[in-house]
C-alpha cells in the first residue's frame, strides 16, 4: 500500500493476489458485466502521548470511473474516528453489492485519516453475470 496525493485526499495504490509481485496499481479494473460484491477494510491504530480526548477522524471513499465519463463517481463512504488519549485500535469494514460494467476501475481514496492505516484491504467478487446475448 503507498499513497497518491491529490487536492482532495490520498488515492492508495495496491499490490495484486493475483499479478506478478511488481504490479502496483491504485485501481480494479472490472473484467466483466455483473454485479460485484466490493469490499473494503481497514486496521486503523492511533498511538498519541498527548495528555487528554485527542480524537482522530478516519474517511475513506470508493470511486468508480467509467469509459465515457471524466469525473469519478462516489459509490460508498466509510468514517471513523479514533480516541489518541491512549492506544487505540480498531478495524474498519464496508461493503456492498454494485452493478458494474466491463472496463470500470474502482480505486480507494483516502479524505482523513491515512497516517492511522495499519493495514488494509479492497477486493471485488463477481456475484452474477450480466449477459447481453440476443440469443438467449
């Protein structure tokens, strides 16, 4: 995971499970036409020696860009926020179910919040086709 910044937050780049080991890229591209079930998670962990409430805010936005389009859509927001008065570890899930198209890339940026990532992760599972066949 390493960061791209940009005037509204930090986009994560990703290794892939399933790319050879070099291959970083900030999205998901979409194979298929279908529903995907897209996943998000985050271990976020807040250390701070300051002495009373010092909370820390955690947002953290899906993104979808689609061929045709030039702006990227919001598909889903997770917020959180830590306590820093002490250690403080918590994880962070969302997800959900999503009609895409082939070619789509999804990328995750980060508004608030990316010094308290530990770890992370952000996946997309094909739960239906979608055919388009005339024949059927």
């Amino acid at each position: 995971m390493s960061k791209e910044i940009s005037p509204e937050g930090k986009v994560i780049t990703w290794e892939s499970e399933f790319e050879p080991a070099n291959n970083v890229t900030p999205y998901i591209v979409i194979p298929e036409d279908g529903f995907y079930f897209v996943y998000l998670n985050f271990a976020i962990l807040c250390v701070s020696n300051h002495e009373g409430a010092n909370f820390k805010p955690f947002v953290g936005e899906l993104h979808r860009y689609s061929e045709g389009y030039d702006d990227p859509q919001s598909l889903t927001v997770v917020r959180d926020h830590l306590r820093c008065d002490s250690l403080q570890y918590r994880n962070v899930f969302v997800g959900q179910l999503f009609k895409l198209s082939k070619k789509d890339r999804l990328s995750v940026l980060i508004k608030e919040g990316f010094e308290l990532i530990d770890k992370s992760k952000f996946g997309a599972y094909l739960v239906e086709r979608i055919c388009f066949d005339d024949n059927i």
